[in-house]
C-alpha cells in the first residue's frame, strides 16, 4: 500500500528493499559511478561524460529533468472525469501539455521521469553525476524547482527510515561520498540553512537567525561565515542532521499541501580531499622524455555540493493563505520571481544580471552562471486545475537549460601535508642517526675494552716473565756466594791450627788458597754475567717486547680512527640538527612564570639618563601628552626624537600599571618593529630592555612569543656585540623562559641557542641574566616532569648547554653561581637526565652544592635530589663518594 509523505507526494511501490550502494542501469544515460580509491593519494581525472552536460555535449550547461507526480486522492476524486493534462514520453525525453482535446505543446528535456520513477532512479539520472564531479573537485548544485504540492521535498530530502527505497537525492549522495572519502586524509563539513521572508537562518541552531552573506571581491565566490558547520564523520551522524534541521524548518497547513513548506532549504557540503599531483617528466638532452619524474607533490581539493529545496510557488486564490501566510507567500513568489529572472537574462547572455535582487539569487551565484556543475529537477502534477502552475514550471526549466557554467577546479598546495611527511622523515632520520651514534659508541667502547685487556694481558705476561728470571738469576749468585763462604771458612779452620813457622812453610799454600778463590769469585762473576746476558736475550722475552710494541701500535691507531669517526659523526649530527631547525618553526612557544623574578634587572630601567627627576617628567608628559602620540614618536625620522621616544616607553614599560596600556596602544608591535629594522645600538639596546619589562607580565609573553619577539630577539643577540644591549635582550628571552607553556616555541625559534650563544661575551652581568634563563627553563621541565607532562630529555641538555652550565656551576660571581646551583638541581630531578649529568661531570657540582652552597635551601635541595636518584646513587658507590 503506498504511503503519504509531506507535500503531498505518494510512492508507486508497494514493496521495499533495502539498498546500501545504487547501482545505476545500463541504459541510463549518467555516466557509472566509477570504482575510486578510498586512500586519497590518486589523482583522479574526470571523463568527459562527468563534464559535459548530457543531451547536446556542451561542458557545464545546467542540466534539466522533470518529474511527474502521481494524482492524489483528492485529485483521483476531483479530476474523475479529466485526463491529466501532461503527457510523457520518456524514451523521446519528451513531454506534451495538452491545451485542450486536440491541441498541445511539446517540450524537451535532458530526462523526463514518469510518475512510476524510483527514488534511487532519480538520483541516478540527476544528482549522481554532480556528486562524481563534486568527488573530482567541482563545486555541484542540485535544485527541486515546483509547484506547492509536487514532491519537491520527499525528491530531495526524505531520510528512507521507514522504507530505505525511499531515500532522496540528500541522503543517497551522502552514502556515495562516504563510500569514495579516506576518513585518514579526507574532511567533511555540512551546513543547513533556510531562507525565510529574506533572512538567511541556521536550521542546526535556530538562535542564529539572521546571517549575513559574503561575497569575495576577487573571486566571487559566495560563503556564509556565520552558519555553524558541523563536521561528520559517518552517514548515521548526517541523519541525525538532518532530522534535527527538518525538525527547524517552517511548514504550513494550505489547500494545496498539508505541510508546505515556507521557506527555501539549503544543504552545504563542503568537501575536502587529499590528492597528489606528479611533476612534469623531466626531458633528457634529445628530447627524449626521462624515465626520472620529479617527486608528487600534495594537493587539496575544496569542493562543494549544495542541494536546494526551494519553497513551492502557488497562486493565492488557489492556496487559501491569508494574514501572515499570505506575507510568507508573496516572499516565497519575489524570491522565485527574481531567481526567474535571473535566469532569464543568462539564458539571453544579457550584460546585467539581477542577482542582487534576492538572497536567493545571491546564495546561488554560482550555480548558474558560475563554476559549478548544476542540476535542476522540476516537479509537476498532472491536475488539469492546475495547468497555469504546471506551464510555469515547464517554462522555468526550459530557460535553465540555456544557461552555461564555467565549471573549474577548485585544488590549491597542501603545505601542511608537507610539513608533515617531511617531519616524520625529519624524525626517522634523527632516530636512524641516533641509533647508528649509540652502535658505534658501542663498537668503539668495544674496541677500546678489548684493546685494553690486550695490552694488560700482554704487560702481565712480561712482567711475570721477567720477575721469573730476575728471581733464577738471584737465586744463582746467592748459592754461589754461599758456596764461596763456606770454601773460604773452611780454609781458615784449616790453617788456624799451624804455628807462626808454618805459617811461613806454608805461606806459599796460601797464597795459592787466595788466588784460587780470586779465580772461583772472577769465574762467579762471570757466570753472573753470562746469565744475565742470556736472561735479556732470551727469544720469550723479545717476543713480549715485540708484542708489546705491536700492541701500542695498534692501540695509537684505533685512537686516530676513532679521531676521524668522532669528527663524521659530529658533522651528521649538525646536518640533522640544522634540517630539524629549519622544520620546527610553528608550534605554541614559552614564556615566564618567574625564577625569582625580583632579581630581574629590567623591574625598573637603569638608563644612564633616567633619574627620579626624569621619572616624574615621563609621568607627566604621559599624562598631557597622551601615550598614543608617544608611540607615534617612535616611527619619526628624526633620530634624536626617536632615540628619545624609545627611551620614555621602556621607562614606562617599567611601572606594571603602564603595561597593559602600551601593549593594547600597539606599543609591543613598535618595540618589536625597532628591533626589527633599526641597526642603531642605542636604539636596539633601548627596546630590547622595553621588552624585557614588558616580558614580566605573564600576559604579555604569549603576545611577544605570537609577534616573532624571540626570533628577533634571537637575530639581536647574533648580531649585537655591545654588553648592554646583550643583557637587555637576554633578560627579555630569561623572562620568557620562565613560562611552562611557551618552552616548546621557545627553544624551536632559537631561544636557548641565543642563550648560549649570549655567553660569548663574557661579561659578568650578561652572563647572570643567561644564567636566569636557564634556571627558569630548567624549573619549568623539572614541574612539567613532575606533573608528567613533559617527558624525556632535557632540551637544554639536548641544546649543549649542560657544559656551559657545569663550568659555571662555581662562579666567582654569586648571582652566576646561585642560578647555576638551581638550574643543576632542577635538572637532575628527572631521572632521564642523569647518565647525561654524569657523563658532563654534573654529579661532582651537585655533591659539592649539597656540602658547600651558602643557601640551605639549595642544599637540601641537592641532597634530597641525590638521595632520590637511583642512577646518582649507583655511580657515588662506584666511585666510593660519601655525601
């Protein structure tokens, strides 16, 4: 049994089947929906069958097809005894409206649908191949043109919940552009408006209902800035859209339509892909196309597909509407009176067109006469009582087939995909790097050790050798000794006993006794040498010499090696480091929440020539002058005034009650615009002490991280050499260290290599300030690691200032060394910073702070930062220190 729906359309079907995916018949004229990628990268080219208006071949002209709806029941009870008055013939895409029994008028159109057209044909025929050129980056129109009453609505926007044959064009072309989108590189975004008595209303919140429509002056392309666009990301969450805006939409009970609507409904989709695009094929000397192409490079394509159910046209006298109905009529009557004429004059390549004569005409601007590919859909009954209406109807589309659009594409570089791949590239490689520096510093510690255990093995070896011999060779001249001793005692006991005189008989004997052990002692000596003689000449040992020898040979050129590594490997580390720079330029930056922040030196200005006196005189020619014109002294090209004027601000800039004055009078954008063009020192020096008074507030800093500040306060602090100004603009950069929510920003535009770089002056002053810095950006990682929102390496650590900051942490000068203390405290804090502190030789300056620091705050600072390290610990057992 057919079913009603609003404005009086009734469905032929008696069934229903559930369809998720129209197929379109072979013997329809819209060209098939391809198969498409889902991924996005492809670039896919339009057929000339999706770019030529069907019927005669001419590109872009609005295609037209009317539509039959079945009588009613009041009709079929009214009209008995009447034949219809339109007569269709579809295969000729014909249609005749009889005048009378025997005459008529033939009309043609690109398709003419009978009474018994499907839902899923009718989108087939009409709003398919718009939706194709919509996918291929087209802007797209389809519009429902009709008499109240003549199914304008249930064709394009009936949800199908009960029966899903009974989708319209709205729903069914949301399912084609979810099945052909990649949610990973694709968008869309729906709007859902109604124009009602010529105010433009948001149908997803009706509280906004007057909206203004923008026009570009350049381009012409037509947008409502103020209506609310929802991105969805499935067809479940269009639906629900859907039903809320119908829910909004003005509907009225009259004689023609039970629910007429009042008002013309637009539907905006915007769509918004992600393709890519292959350079040119680059040719070779002869002409000969190369086989190499340049790389693709990333497009987006920004399309839209607006489908427009306007309100029906009616007589009065027919419709009954009376009081505020009959306001609502005559509106509805100008708006589609003007669109007539519109269309009119482009049909007729007239030099003017009406557009402005109407919301409506403006709101579709482009779609007739502009670069969208347009599809109209007329609707008609087939009630002779409403022949008039239907002759109108007819007429309209007629001329809209005339009008032709300039369909173009709308596709511009997709730098942010870029940036992207090239990151991750950026990232990989940084890894990749990393990874290949951790396996040789692992093969070179690998060398060094076995090269070591080595020359150990080979030195023992020798050394027990050598003491062996050493020992054989004692032990030898010791028993000889003894053999000599105990000759020579025996040859006294021998002749003891003999008197004077026998001593004399005997003399002779010895005398021979003495020589005889003068030769045994000569010959023992001789031995003695002999053996040693052999000892060093032994084979062994001048094999262990010559390994030795080999050894160190061998040693002294794995230290050359490792020379030369070190230095390849530096030099890829500052590759990598310079293509990460060039790439993090975007991102939120840091500012200052105060490493004691009295210690600032900008709290109050010390100028040469700023005194009390002067004081009360920049308060008062505040006060008469007024600040607007002070500022205004700072663009004269009068050096001297402005030389003046820049001085005045950063004494204002001193008093917190100023600052928020100058900053709103466009006082931080001139400071900046100084620092930015001028290369006098005295005025550079001057505005970077402004900003750093200025850089106190904390809601200052997130402006001057915004206007570039630290970027130029980086360029200053490489170009300037002068002490001052130094100081000046490494306070300015300390005071922006110091805020948890700009570090990132910050040290990705140089901030802490300007800081580092700020040290090579040397003076005592500027070298405090740089210290501040890194306290307050050290401070701010050690809260963030605590709250876990940082993780990881400190960046100050990975931006090489861990030397600097240990060769300062003893100071002569006490600010230097107090800040130092702190930032090596706050550092050590996060436990993934340890082997790095040790490895720089931080563990010595923190064992010492926690003995000898002036401060006990400091001190049980970097004794509770010991005690709670597990990594500190372990290496103060190995190396035996007692805290």
């Amino acid at each position: 049994m057919a079913s009603s729906y609003r404005n009086g359309y009734r469905g032929s079907s008696s069934g229903s089947m559930k369809v998720d995916r129209p197929v379109p018949s072979s013997n329809l004229k819209a060209p098939s929906f391809k198969s498409r990628t889902s991924t996005g990268s492809a670039l896919r080219r339009s057929s000339p069958a999706s770019l030529t208006a069907l019927g005669d071949g001419v590109p872009g002209r609005v295609r037209v097809a009317v539509r039959l709806r079945p009588r009613n029941a009041e009709e079929l009870a009214a009209d008995a005894d009447f034949a219809d008055c339109v007569e269709l013939q579809p295969e000729l895409k014909r249609l005749k409206l009889r005048k009378n029994n025997w005459d008529s008028d033939t009309y043609e159109f690109d398709e003419v649908l009978t009474e018994f057209a499907s839902q899923k044909r009718v989108y087939e025929v009409v709003a398919k191949p718009v939706v194709e050129s919509v996918l291929d980056g087209y802007n797209g129109t389809v519009m429902a043109y009709g008499q109240t009453g003549t199914g304008k609505t249930f064709t394009l926007g009936r949800i199908g919940e009960e029966d899903t044959s009974d989708r319209g064009i709205m729903v069914r072309s949301m399912e084609d552009i979810f099945a052909d989108i990649s949610p990973e590189t694709d968008s869309i975004s729906v709007s859902y408006l109604q124009l009602y008595m010529e105010t433009l209303q948001d149908l997803l919140d009706p509280a906004n209902d007057n909206i203004p429509i923008v026009e570009d002056p350049k381009t012409g392309d037509v947008s409502v800035p103020g209506a609310t666009l929802v991105e969805i990301r499935d067809q479940q969450s269009f639906v629900e859209l859907l039903r809320i805006g119908e829910a909004h939409r003005i509907a009225a009970n009259t004689k023609l339509n039970t629910e007429s609507s009042r008002s013309h409904a637009i539907l905006m989709v915007h769509v918004r892909r992600s393709v890519t695009g292959r350079e040119d094929i680059i040719s070779s000397e002869n002409g000969d196309p190369s086989h190499l192409a340049k790389p693709f490079k990333p497009l987006v394509r920004k399309s839209k597909l607006v489908v427009v159910d306007l309100a029906g046209s009616e007589r009065v006298h027919k419709s009954g509407s009376e009081g505020h109905m009959l306001e609502e009529a005559k509106s509805i009557n100008l708006s589609l009176s003007a669109l007539g004429k519109c269309i009119n004059a482009l049909a007729e390549n007239s030099a003017h067109v009406p557009v402005r004569d109407s919301k409506l005409t403006r709101l579709l601007r482009d779609s007739f006469g502009g670069t969208a590919r347009t599809s109209l859909i007329v609707t008609i009954g087939p009630s002779p009582r409403h022949r008039g209406e239907t002759a109108s109807t007819i007429q309209f589309g007629q001329r809209a087939m005339k009008v032709e659009n300039m369909l173009k594409i709308k596709e511009e570089f997709d730098y942010k995909s870029l940036s992207r791949r090239l990151e991750v590239q950026v990232d990989k490689l940084i890894v990749e790097n990393e990874r290949q520096q951790k396996a040789f510093e692992d093969e070179v510690e690998r060398i060094n050790v076995e090269a070591q255990n080595r020359i150990s093995e080979v030195e023992r070896s020798f050394t027990d050798a050598l003491e062996k011999e050493r020992l054989k060779c004692q032990m030898d001249y010791m028993e000889s000794v003894k053999q000599l001793e105990e000759k020579l005692v025996l040859n006294q006991q021998k002749h003891d006993c003999d008197g004077f005189t026998d001593g004399l008989c005997n003399g002779q004997g010895s005398r021979l006794s003495v020589a005889e052990i003068n030769n045994l002692l000569e010959k023992e000596t001789n031995l003695r040498k002999a053996a040693e003689e052999e000892a060093g000449g032994d084979t062994e040992v001048l094999k262990l010499l010559k390994i030795i020898e080999d050894e160190a040979h061998q040693k002294k050129k794995l230290e050359e090696e490792i020379i030369i590594l070190r230095s390849q490997l530096l030099q890829s580390t500052f590759e990598a480091d310079q293509m990460r720079r060039c790439l993090e330029r975007s991102g939120p930056g840091n500012a200052y929440t105060g490493l004691d922040s009295s210690m600032s030196p900008f709290r109050h200005s010390q100028f040469k020539d700023s005194g009390n006196g002067q004081k009360a005189s920049i308060a008062t020619l505040f006060e008469q002058v007024g600040l607007q014109k002070i500022l205004a002294l700072l663009e004269s090209e009068d050096a001297n005034v402005r030389i003046h004027a820049v001085k005045v601000v950063a004494n204002l800039a001193a008093e917190e009650a100023n600052q928020k004055k100058i900053v709103e009078s466009g006082g931080l954008a001139s400071l900046l615009m100084l620092l930015r063009s001028f290369e006098d020192e005295t005025v550079r020096r001057v505005a970077a002490g402004a900003i750093a008074n200025l850089a106190m507030n904390e809601a200052n800093q997130e402006l001057i991280m915004l206007e570039g500040g630290i970027s130029l306060l980086s360029i200053t602090a490489a170009d300037a050499e002068d002490p001052q100004t130094l100081r000046m603009v490494a306070g300015a950069i300390a005071n922006l260290c110091g805020n948890d929510k700009l570090q990132m920003k910050l040290r990705s535009e140089g901030g802490i290599k300007a800081l580092l770089g700020i040290v090579r002056c040397g003076h005592p002053d500027v070298l405090s300030q740089v210290a501040r810095g890194i306290a307050n950006f050290a401070k701010c990682e050690s809260r963030g690691s605590t709250q876990g929102i940082k993780s990881g390496r400190s960046l100050l650590i990975e931006d090489g200032a861990l030397p600097w900051i240990v060769q300062n942490a003893n100071n002569e000068a006490a600010p230097i060394r107090r800040h130092i203390e702190l930032a090596l405290c706050h550092l050590a804090q996060h436990e993934v910073n340890a082997k790095d502190m040790i490895g720089g030789g931080a563990l010595w300056e923190l064992v010492r702070i926690s003995r000898d620091c002036s401060r006990e705050d400091i001190r049980s600072l970097a004794r509770r930062t010991l005690n709670s390290s597990p990594t500190f610990k372990s290496e103060m057992r190995r190396l035996r220190i007692e805290y």
